[in-house]
C-alpha cells in the first residue's frame, strides 16, 4: 500500500468524475436552444444512475470473478468485501480506490453517447436504454478488457486508458443509435444554431483538464507512466488544437505539411521516441493517443 499511489489515484478520479459536467456544458452549447435543459440534464442523470448501478453490482459483474471471459459475477454486490486492503488489479492502492477510479469511466462512458440522441430520443426511454446498455455492453466490455480472464485480454488486447471499453463502444452505439432513430424533427426545415458557444469553449477546456487525470490516472501509481501520460495529453491535445485551427483558417494542404514535417524529422533523426510519433499524429481529442502508450525501454 502506497499513501503517495492512493492520494495520486483518489485526485484523479476526481478529474474524471469533473469530466462529466464539463461533457454536459460542451453538448449543452453545441445543441439548439430548445434541448439545452434536456440533454444537460441527461447527462446529470447519468451521473447518478451509473454511480448507483456500479456500487449495486457493476463493479462486481466487471472486475469480480469470471466466466467464459464475458462477465465477472456477483461475489461484490453493494461492495461487499471491498474494503481498504490491496485489490488483485493494482498493487499498491486499496480495492476500494480501484472501484472508485473505474466507476467514472462507467459514468462517463454513457454520457458520451447522450449527443447522438438529442432531438431524436426521449429522456424517459434515454433512462432505460443507458441502464439496459450498461448491463448489457459496458460490464461484459470492461471485463473482456481489463478483467483477470477477460476474453479479448487473453487474445492480447491492450487498452490503457479506455480507447475500446469506453470510446469504441460509445461511439459505435451513437453512431448505430443516429442511423436508427434517424434525422431530427424539422431537420431540413428549421435553421440549426449552436445555442452558446462559450458554453462549448467552457467544457472542453474542463475535458481537456479532466483527461490529465484519466489517462495519468490510468497508470494506477504516480510513476514515470503516469508523466509519460501525462505529457502525451498535454502535448497531443495541443497539437491536435492547432492542427484543427489551421484547418479551418486554411486550405487543407497546411494541415498535410503540418503533418509531414514531423514524419520528416522523426526520419531525419531516426528516432523512436513514442512523444514524438504521437505529436506527428494529433487526434482530435487527448484521449486516443494518450491511451495508446509505449513505455521508454
């Protein structure tokens, strides 16, 4: 047990948890004035009802037990047995703190999915499905990841901060949930306006703050990892920002050769260092390359 490792870990799922507001600023600007109360308060739902969920018995079918690498069981339901000793995820923070860190993955996780679905899905039937789509996708997906047996864990699939458990599967769902429930109502007859754009200036920056503690965090000590992490959002996001700038202002070729001279000096000097390739492909969010980390060796 490490007090430095379980303050560290305890901040960071502080951040993440801050993540999730921040989410509902950035949609609540983007959406029409009419949906902002609606999916702001989608998301604060979510909030609580992935919270209950995962104290009830999402963590226990995630990380407690096995079967088949598809599921875990119900050997921690209500948090039985979770107390402050060492968990067998991480070796140096209670159990406890390791529940505590994975559950703002499984509220954030939900909410991300809220943006495909305004103007297009009710706040009662939005309420069953996330529920329904907790239990049906996110656990079985959080164990076949990162559980002890997990199915796609024994086939080698590596995710360090979320990239398949949390952003493919949200992403695939919202995507998938878009293309059934089809176009808004008055889609092609109303005119579309962001509603308050400070509103999306404010929660981005708060999700950019939040992914410091989701992908440091994710390292589960405050080691060189954690740094490394920690420096790839930073310098990612950033990269990604100005790329997006220049994008916009300019044709698309500035973006292309912004692109190419990394790949060019990281050829001239032949390195291997990760930062490097990472700036060389900036995502349009921190979490995609912060997630896929190889350690200095």
């Amino acid at each position: 047990m490490n007090s430095g490792d379980t303050g560290f870990i305890l901040i960071c799922s502080a951040l993440v948890f801050f993540m999730t507001p921040g989410l509902a600023f950035f949609y609540g600007g983007l959406v029409r004035r009419k949906n902002v109360v609606n999916t702001m308060m989608a998301i604060v739902m979510i909030m609580g009802l992935a919270t209950v969920m995962w104290a009830l018995f999402g963590y226990s079918l995630a990380f407690g037990g096995n079967h088949g690498g598809i599921i875990g069981d119900f050997r921690w339901f209500g948090l039985e047995g979770i107390g402050w000793n060492v968990g067998p995820y991480a070796d140096s923070i209670p159990n406890l703190v390791f529940c505590a860190f994975q559950m703002m993955f499984a509220i954030i996780t939900p909410a991300l999915i809220t943006g495909a679905v305004v103007g297009r899905m009710r706040f009662k039937a939005l309420f069953i499905f996330i529920a329904l789509w907790s239990l049906v996708i996110y656990y079985p997906l959080a164990h076949m990841v990162w559980g002890q047996g997990g199915l796609l864990a024994e086939l080698g699939s590596v995710d360090f901060a979320g990239g398949d458990v949390v952003h493919i599967s949200s992403g695939v769902t919202a995507l998938v949930l878009a293309i059934v429930l089809g176009r808004r109502k008055g889609y092609e007859r109303m005119t579309y306006r962001i509603h308050n754009i400070p509103f999306v200036v404010l929660g981005a920056t708060i999700l950019w703050f939040g992914w410091f503690g989701f992908n440091a965090g994710s390292a589960l000590k405050a080691d060189g990892l954690a740094a490394h992490a920690f420096m790839t959002s930073a310098i990612a996001s950033a990269s990604a920002l100005l790329s997006w700038m220049f994008l916009d202002i300019s044709a698309i070729f500035l973006c292309t050769a912004f692109v190419s001279s990394y790949f060019l000096i990281a050829i001239y000097f032949k390195t291997s260092t990760p930062l490097l390739v990472e700036i060389a492909y900036p995502s349009t969010t921190s979490i995609t390359l912060g997630e896929l980390i190889i350690p200095h060796t």
